[in-house]
C-alpha cells in the first residue's frame, strides 16, 4: 500500500468517524495518527491479517517510554475501528437494509454473523463483559422471535424490520409481564444492533418504545436491622457484607475491589472504573481493618501458592498487560476478595484466579436475610441504600454522599432524604389523636 492509498483510506476513515460519531469531537485526529502509523508499520509485521498484527504493533507501542497506556489503549482502538469497517463489507454476515413489498425498512442477514459483530463493536467500545453477555442474549432472544414470525429465506437469512422489534418488546410487556426495566435493557440491546450492525433506521421508535419507569423508593433497612442480620454472618462472608455497608459499594464493586485500593493510613477505599468508568473514594471504617488485614495475609498466602504453581496472574485493564507485562502477578493487582478456584478467562483464554463471583455474594445475603427472619426484600444492594440512609440520618452532607456513591448527580441521591424524612420525626397519624382531638369537646 503507498502513500497515496494510505492517505485514501484515512480520509475516508476520518469521514466514517465523523458520520458515525463513534468518538469523542475533536479526537478523530488521533484515531487519523495511530491508523496511519499502524498501516505504515504492517506490512513488516508477522501475520496474514490485521488479528495477527495488531498484538505486534500494540508491544511495539508499550516498549517506548513516552506512550501512556491510555494511548496504546486508544491506538487499539482506533486499529479494531478501521479494521472492522473496511473489513466487515467483506463478510457475508450483514446484508444491507431494503424495502419490502409494502414499503416496509428491512434488514436480511445472518444472525450467526450478526452475534459476532454484536459482540466485536462491544469490545471496540470497551462495553463491560456482562453488558456484553445481557445484549447478546436479548439479540439471540430477538432472533429466534424473528424465526418463528418470517422463517429462514433460502439463503439462511432472516428478516427483521422496525415493526417486528416493536411487535417484540410489545410481547414482553403485555405477554412476558416484564418489567420496565427489562423492557428497555432489551431495547437498548436491539437499538444497538439496529445502529452498529443492520444498520436500520428506527426513526422515532428510538423515543416512543422506552417504557417509563415509575419513581420507587428504595428498601432501607433500620440500624437495628442492619446489626441483627451482621450477628449472622462470620468469616469472609460477614466481612465481604459488612465492607459493602460500611462503604456503600456497589456489589460488582466490592467483587473487584484490588489489594492496592485499600489506604488503611488514610482509611479509604478506592473504586477503580466503577459505574460509568468513573474512579472515586469512598469510606473505610476502622472496625473491620483488623479482620481486613487478617483476611488480606490468609490472601497473599494462597497468592504465593499460585506463583509457585506457575499461576498466580490476574485480569489487568485496558493495554496494561502489554505495557507492564509483570504487573498481573504482582500482590497490590490481586483481588481483595480472590475465587477459592482457578478458571479460564473467557475473553484471553488464560488460566487464572478471578473474583468472587456476584452470584456467590447474593446467595451470601439471601441466606444472612432468611436466618435474621427480615421481612423486608433485602439484597445486597439494599446495605447500600442502608448506608447513604444512615449517612444522611446522622447528618452528613448530602454531596458528600453523593461523591462516597459516585452519582453523576445530586437529584439521584436526594432519593434517600424521602426515606429519611419517613424515618427521622414521623408525623403523628390523625387516628392515635383522635381522642385527644376529641377530649376537649
């Protein structure tokens, strides 16, 4: 490829960027630099496809100390970007959208291919992996409807159309009875297929098919009820629910909370890409950092254990495997809160110990609720709820609580000042003032 077909391709790839809005204003430009020095690099790199080269030329990045992570990240990127849109008109995969007989917008591809394209622009946008696993069961759900309503044409093509995703979410909702919710995870799903990979216009249903959801209260447990269902709970399972309360985490991120974000000295926490790849701080209460530290000693043994194993590496961020190859195994990466099993990464395919898993710590908290007799539907994100309650209760500032959360904003956490105004200096009902009110007569 010469010069001229290199500046050919990124002109139009600057154009696709652009059109598609696939990165942030004004950062097309960087995605241009890295594309143009990874088409001038690949042709003197092993490999007969761009899979082959990139892991080649993203080593080469990290080997130069004045390249960030964050940029071999973003050099990534913008590869897998180029690479999936120059290459994917090639595939058999997704055909193209065209009316029917009655005028009707369609869409025929293969929903084998269409599932692996799903999945590929997930990774190019760096969605989360369950995120990943949720959108691509509601397409496979979409798709098997899709079957039963129009059948395979000859070519093992299905058809869909904007009408049948409507006739699909309308199903769940009237049929299915499911909630609002799950009613627009699964057209979040489908609106992604339709935009990235059928490329079919939905219009004005991408308004008009979210179901409203009604505002809830949260289910807060008392301090009363949050210190009888801990005399439950021992050993790691107690530590792991009392962490969550004392810190208000969210579950995931308690799961994959790291030895290095633990500050005993400044007694903090630290939430690494937690809800919106957001980094914060957040509490750590001095009760538990003895029993913390205790567990963390019990960890590092079983850590030592696996390097003697030949094991002993854990899943790192972004491009931080290539730009630091050795940090996988090093003690403040590990998981504060480690699998009692090894297990295949499914993405790399490598044997390592991951997290605990989220299932583990809801059977945890489900089974602390049915033994403390707790009336109340409490999971584990209710100690959370319960935290920033009880925060509030004691009269913490509210943007405080909100930063120890991590709310984008300040109208998400006054939730809990309604369930504290219920709980804080309840009025008195008419009916045990009814003789009173009536004594003077």
């Amino acid at each position: 490829m010469n010069k001229y077909e290199i500046e050919q391709r990124l002109s139009s790839f600057g154009d696709y960027l652009l059109r598609r809005q696939l990165v942030a204003p004004g950062k097309e430009k960087f995605f241009i630099i890295w594309l143009r020095r990874y088409l001038t690099e690949a042709p003197a790199l092993k490999g007969r496809t761009w899979e082959d080269k990139l892991p080649q030329f993203l080593e080469h990045l990290s080997r130069n100390p004045q390249i960030a992570p964050w940029q071999v990240d973003q050099a990534e990127q913008a590869v897998r970007l180029y690479s999936f849109n120059y290459f994917a008109e090639q595939k058999k995969a997704v055909g193209k959208s065209t009316a029917g007989a009655s005028g009707e917008n369609i869409s025929r591809f293969d929903s084998r291919q269409a599932l692996a394209d799903v999945r590929e622009w997930m990774r190019i946008k760096h969605y989360a992996y369950k995120t990943e696993q949720s959108y691509l069961s509601w397409c496979s759900r979409f798709f098997t409807y899709s079957q039963e309503c129009r059948g395979v044409d000859e070519s093992g093509h299905i058809e869909v159309s904007a009408e049948l995703i409507k006739d699909f979410l309308a199903r769940l909702a009237t049929q299915r009875k499911a909630a609002k919710s799950t009613q627009n995870q699964a057209f979040s799903a489908l609106l992604f297929l339709c935009r990235n990979v059928l490329h079919l216009e939905l219009h004005d249903m991408e308004k008009n098919l979210r179901a409203r959801p009604g505002k809830k209260l949260p289910v807060v447990l008392s301090p009363a009820e949050v210190k009888h269902l801990f005399s439950f709970v021992t050993g790691t399972t107690g530590l792991i629910l009392r962490l969550i309360y004392s810190s208000g985490l969210r579950l995931s991120e308690c799961a994959r909370l790291r030895v290095k974000d633990i500050d005993f000295d400044q007694n903090l926490l630290f939430v690494r890409s937690g809800k919106g790849d957001k980094d914060r701080s957040t509490i750590l209460a001095g009760q538990i950092q003895a029993e913390l530290k205790t567990h963390l000693e019990e960890v590092r043994q079983r850590h030592v254990k696996d390097l003697a194993d030949g094991f002993g590496e854990v899943y790192m961020p972004g491009a931080l495997d290539i730009k630091y190859p050795a940090a996988c195994r090093e003690w403040g990466w590990q998981y504060v809160f480690p699998s009692s099993r090894l297990s295949v990464d499914p993405r790399s395919k490598k044997t390592r110990r991951h997290h605990i898993s989220d299932g583990a710590i809801q059977k945890m908290m489900k089974k602390a609720v049915r033994e403390a007799d707790l009336v109340k539907p409490a999971s584990v994100h209710t100690l959370r709820h319960s935290f920033a309650t009880h925060l509030l209760l004691n009269g913490v500032d509210l943007r405080q609580i909100q930063e120890y959360l991590g709310h984008n904003s300040v109208e998400t956490t006054m939730i809990y000042t309604h369930v504290v105004k219920n709980m804080r200096n309840p009025a008195v009902s008419p009916l045990d003032l009814l003789d009173q009110m009536t004594s003077g007569r």
